[in-house]
C-alpha cells in the first residue's frame, strides 16, 4: 500500500460499490424488457433468505443459489460472491496472523474498547443514518470477532469473509432502497429524494420511503462513511490502548491496521480510502472528524441510547457511571461533548476517575518493571469489558493469581446477573 498521506477525493461521499451495487441493481432493477426479476419486497426477501446461507468461508467457494432461485437474481449473486470473497494481492497472512493474536490476547477488553471509544466515534460519521447504540455495539462486537477469530478471514470452517460479504450486501441492499434505483443513476436526478408514505411494515419499506438529501449526506454508505467508520475498528481501538497506557508494539499496531485494511476492502472500501500507518490513520481521522462536526454540529440525541447500553452492563449503582467515564477518557473532550456525555456523570466522578486513572498509569509504570503481567488500566478494562461482552472469557493468562481472583468474582457475578436476566 502507498506510503503517501491520505487524501480522499473531494467526491468520496458521492461513491459508494459498483461491484454490490450492481448485483443489487441485477435484481430489484428492471430487465432488458423493463421488468424486474421478482416483485421488490419479494426480491429483498429473497436477497436476504440467499444470504442467511453463508455461513462459513469454505462454502463461498463455488457458492450456487437455491434451485427455485430465479436466473437472474441468482446469476446476479454468484457473480457478486464469486468476485468479492477474493482477498486483495497485497493481503498478508502472516500479518492477519498476528492482528488474531492481539484479539486473542485482549479478549473482554477489546469489547470495552469497541464499547468506549469505536461506537462513540462512529457516530459523528457523517452518515445520515440514525443508529441504535446497542443493535451497534452487537454488530460490531459480532464483526470483529468473527473476522479476527483464529482463522476468521482465512480458513474454511472460519466465519468472517462470509459475515463481510453479507455485510456489504447489506449496505448495497440499503443504497439502492434508499435512492430508490441504482446508486450510480441516482445522481443524475437531483440532489433531493422525496418521503413517502410507507408501503406496509418493515425496516425495509421504511428506508425505502424516507426520503434523502443527497447534497447533505451524499449515497448513503458512501466511501468516506464506509471509511470513518472503519477508522474506528482499527485507529481509535489502537489509539485507546495507547491512551491507556498499553499500546502494542509497532510490528502488532501495523498488523492490526492491515487486517482491517484487508476488511474494508472486503467491504468494498476504495484502497484510497484505507491508511496504512497510524500517522496516516490519524490524520484521515482528524479531517473526518472535523468535516463531520462542521456538516452536522452537536448530536446530543446520540447520547440517551449510548448511555443506556454502556449503563446497562452494571446492576450495581456506583459502578453505572465507569463506562461512561471511560469513554469520555478514550474519545477525548471534543466528542464527548458533543454526543452529551459529560452531563451524564457528576463532576465529582469525572475528576475522581481522572485521578484514578492517572495513578493507575504512574503504578503500571513502576509494576510493568517488576512484575510484568500486572498492569492496574488493563484489569480495569477486563473488567468492563466482561459486562460488555456478549460470551464469558478466559481470566486473563498474563495476571498473578491475585488479579485473576478479582477478575474470577467480577466474571461470576457477570454470570449470575445474566442468570437472572434470562429468568425474567
């Protein structure tokens, strides 16, 4: 990948995914004699069904759509499988290979940091797309450990080249309900596309009546969305860590940003579009940001949904306020500011928390010379990280047995409020 600095066209926000796009188009578009394949809502249907099927990497090799499948939608999706499940010449196994230890080795904590700091920053995304933190946190957390799993991306049995195809189908699917026809025709019709009155029931027929402002928002999961947004699996996950005190080695921040590079071009993401280095990612990052805050100001209705499902991790009172406190600390002033989180938490917590955590990097420092596996931070973000995470993980096999019996009680008591929440 080029070494140079990122500079994203001035249009990125107007291109989206010929390759998807164009499958999609196959199917819900009209036909040489103006007729579509199948009625729309029938065909979503279908798209959907088909899709429910990959499962696996091995089964995309020489994927066949269902018999009944009409010849044209199914001709339309195995082209699509057949040319999106290659991997880009560029992609390195041994690097991929590394980027699965790094998750291995962070385990519940990296449910923190999606949490904390990746979910936040998404959403100043100049999207145009409203989000439910929780349905986003479970899409992300489901993301990154199906593709960064032990062989997630690579072997047969894995499940994440599947999951990323299915991904990008969706977006395609989204665009072409949205726009209301092909992606790249839509522009050619003006910048505003009416509401209307839904079509029935269904998260389908509702995108598809909304309405869009195209010189606002650009093709929705446009090349600069798809862009930020994957900016915060692998640039914002790498930035907390050193935030916190525990950043990885050079060799391991570079194979994490190219695992997810190989991702995003899996998800059809312009190789343009991807930073190679951090010093590249921060800066792609920074003019994202401040291109999002000058589009679309302040979003403090983000915050109530946000607060909620970092809150509800904790049955107990006095601890409701530490994955806010630890997602202002990760995000920084600016975004939390702006996503409303600072009223969230008193001012007492805030300056107590700052404190703590400051104290806990001066200790790790020290302990980090004597006793290598104890670090204060990275207990603290297992710990949340366990009430966040959607399995129950192993204690962590670099702590003295001390710190395992801390994280040993906090994971129990994870389970039995879990327990209790599936009996109610």
């Amino acid at each position: 990948m080029s070494a140079d600095l990122i500079e994203s066209a001035p249009d990125a926000r107007l291109r989206a995914d010929p390759l998807a796009d164009q499958a999609v188009a196959r199917i819900l578009g009209a036909a040489d004699d103006g007729t579509p394949p199948l009625p729309r809502w029938e065909a979503v249907a279908l798209i959907e069904r088909e899709m429910a099927g990959w499962t696996t990497n091995g089964g995309l090799a020489g994927w066949q759509a269902d018999a009944a499948t009409p010849a044209p939608v199914a001709a339309a999706l195995e082209d699509f499988v057949r040319q999106a499940q290659r991997l880009p010449a560029w992609a390195d196994v041994g690097k991929i290979g590394c980027a699965e230890a790094v998750l291995a080795d962070s385990g519940p904590m990296a449910c923190a940091l999606l949490a904390c700091a990746s979910l936040p920053e998404s959403f100043m995304a100049r999207t145009g797309m409203e989000q439910d933190a929780g349905d986003a946190l479970r899409g992300a957390t489901g993301l990154v450990f199906a593709v960064l799993a032990r062989g997630g991306l690579l072997d047969a049995d894995g499940a994440g080249l599947a999951q990323v195809l299915r991904l990008r189908l969706t977006h395609a699917v989204t665009r072409h309900l949205i726009v209301r026809g092909n992606p790249a025709e839509a522009l050619a019709y003006g910048a505003a596309i009416p509401a209307l009155l839904p079509e029935g029931a269904g998260p389908q027929r509702a995108l598809f009546a909304r309405g869009w402002d195209l010189r606002a928002h650009g093709l929705p999961c446009n090349q600069e969305a798809l862009a930020h947004t994957l900016l915060g699996f692998h640039y914002v996950f790498l930035r907390s860590l050193r935030r916190l005190g525990l950043g990885l080695s050079r060799e391991e921040e570079g194979a994490w940003l190219h695992a997810w590079n190989v991702v995003g071009h899996l998800l059809g993401i312009e190789q343009g579009q991807l930073a190679g280095t951090m010093a590249q990612a921060a800066q792609l990052f920074a003019r994202l940001q401040r291109d999002a805050r000058q589009a679309a100001g302040p979003r403090p209705a983000v915050a109530p949904g946000l607060l909620q499902a970092l809150r509800g991790a904790f049955a107990a009172r006095a601890l409701a306020p530490l994955p806010v406190l630890v997602a202002r600390r990760l995000c920084g002033r600016a975004t939390a500011r702006e996503l409303g989180l600072d009223g969230q938490v008193a001012l007492f917590a805030r300056v107590l928390f700052a404190c703590a955590m400051g104290a806990a990097r001066a200790v790790d420092g020290v302990l980090r010379l004597l006793a290598p596996g104890v670090s204060i931070a990275r207990l603290v973000m297992r710990l949340v990280g366990h009430r966040l995470a959607p399995r129950d993980w192993d204690l962590d096999p670099h702590a003295p047995r001390w710190i395992k019996a801390i994280e040993g009680r906090f994971r129990s008591a994870r389970a039995g409020n879990a327990g209790r929440e599936v009996a109610a």
